[in-house]
C-alpha cells in the first residue's frame, strides 16, 4: 500500500489531521499505536490509505515534548504576557524551565505595549524580549523573523491576546478572539484544541491551550538551580559547588539579590523549590 510522510497538525478526539505533499488527511491511529502513548500535534507520521480512510502507521522519534498540552518537535516557545490582565511570572519561570528542559527557546513577548509597559529588568539575561502590539502591528515583524523556518509555540494567559497576535501574524481573523473580562481582569480561554498554523514555507506556529497548561515541571528538587541561569552565572563563587543559594553559608547568590539578581525572580526560584520540594514528598 501507498504510504505518506506527514505531520500531526490538529487532534479532535480520536481524529488527526496530517498535513502531507498530498495535502491534508484525516487519519485514525492504530490500535498498537494508542498503545504506545498518545499522539501529539507536531508529530511526524507515517500514514497509509486504509479502505476508504487513512491510518497513522508510525511515529517518528520526538526531539522534544512539551506536555498538557501534548506538543512535539517544538523549536520556539513564545511566552505571551501584558498589561492587562496582570502578569503571573511565576508561570512565566516556570514554563521557561520547561522550555529549557526539552531544548526549545523561551522568547517573552510583551503584547499590548500601546496600552502600557511592563517592567522586564529581572529576565534581561534570561530570555531574548519582544515588545509589540497586535492591535497596531508593532513589531509582529521581528516576531515573524524570529519564528522563520522553524516551529513555533504561542504560550500565554488567556486574554493576553495570543490569538489576536496569532491573527496578526497569520493575516486573518480566523481565530477566535476573547475578551477581557472588564470586573476580574481575567480572559476566558477561548482556544480549546492545539493546532499548528502554517505561516509560510516551512514555519509554522502552535497555538496552545491555555498559559498553565505548559506549567509542570518534572525534575528533581536540586536540579531546579540548572534552569536559572542568571542565579546559576554566580554559583562558582558560593563557597559549596552544590549550592542550592537557600539556606547554605557563603552563597555568592544571595549576595547579588536585588542587584544582578531581581529579587522577585529570586523568590520565586524559592517558591518553585518548594513545590517541588512538597510534590516529591508527596510521592512517597
């Protein structure tokens, strides 16, 4: 039988939409497949026409996963935030690490600059910032350059226009857009599913579900010090190597808080710990 070589471009149930040279086919997955583990938009397929459908026969191996929601082969995380509704940075460290975790590139993109500014200082040396605006276009370009030959995931609360931007980019209005809830200052998630978008020729952007959704971290308590660099750039003068830069003598670390070190990113370094901490203890 003929086979295709595709992507995974939208699940709905138990159907996935694959793009190939064909044009797109809806498949269903072999039962041996689903054995396996779920299939993930971003996956790279091989399908066969099966009677009167097609049938994802294998999936090829994922350079990197990013979980709830499932998206593979991502190579470019932009995480969305504004004004308005008010950022939840811990979140935001959070999915940096997941980010960093699975090799894909954070990028912190700061839409709705015409309706105020955020203060940024604390991930000048984290991540690589995009201020812009969908609503008057500031800066999509710089996005879309950014994103050019590659996979791209748009991460952000609802609200903070990550549809509006994915439109803007597109040049469409076929995404629906939410808005803001006038009294709570919190958006509806008007995304349901996770589908790729073709931007041009071999770049493509995922829009995602919802902002937490990208928020579990699955590492080792100690290991949590790895993901943050700029308290990691200090860790060689703390005086154990093993430094956690919490309660150990002599950690160079704690010396540079509120100065290199913005004291937020800081305490949020600690919460996340801690979480890690209580979700490991938890375990056993």
């Amino acid at each position: 039988m003929k086979q295709l070589k595709g992507r995974v471009i939208k699940g709905v149930a138990s159907k996935f939409f694959v793009d190939t040279p064909e044009g797109v086919k809806t498949c269903f997955a072999r039962k041996k497949l689903k054995l396996d583990g779920p299939i993930f938009v971003g996956d790279y397929v091989i399908i066969e026409k099966d009677r009167d459908s097609f049938v994802i026969e294998e999936v090829s191996e994922r350079r990197n996963v990013l979980i709830r929601p499932y998206v593979s082969n991502i190579d470019i995380c932009f995480i969305v935030i504004a004004p308005e509704p008010e950022p939840d940075f811990i979140l935001v460290d959070k999915v940096i690490v997941n980010c960093l975790q699975q090799s894909v590139k954070p990028v912190l993109v700061i839409n709705k600059n015409d309706i105020g500014k955020i203060d940024m200082s604390e991930y000048i040396k984290v991540a690589e910032i995009i201020e812009c605006s969908a609503e008057t276009g500031y800066n999509i370009d710089k996005i879309v350059s950014m994103a050019r030959g590659k996979t791209s995931c748009f991460a952000g609360q609802s609200a903070v226009g990550k549809s509006s931007l994915l439109n803007a980019i597109l040049e469409s209005d076929e995404l629906e857009v939410g808005e803001l809830a006038k009294k709570i200052l919190r958006g509806k998630n008007t995304t349901r599913k996770t589908e790729i978008f073709t931007v041009e020729k071999d770049t493509f952007i995922v829009d995602t579900c919802g902002f937490s959704m990208l928020e579990t971290i699955d590492i080792e308590p100690e290991q949590l010090r790895l993901y943050f660099d700029d308290l990691e750039e200090f860790r060689p003068k703390c005086r154990y190597n093993s430094c956690l830069h919490l309660d150990e003598p002599d950690c160079c670390v704690k010396e540079h808080v509120g100065k290199e070190i913005g004291k937020g990113r800081y305490e949020r370094y600690k919460s996340i710990y801690q979480e890690l901490v209580e979700r490991k203890e938890n375990r056993y």
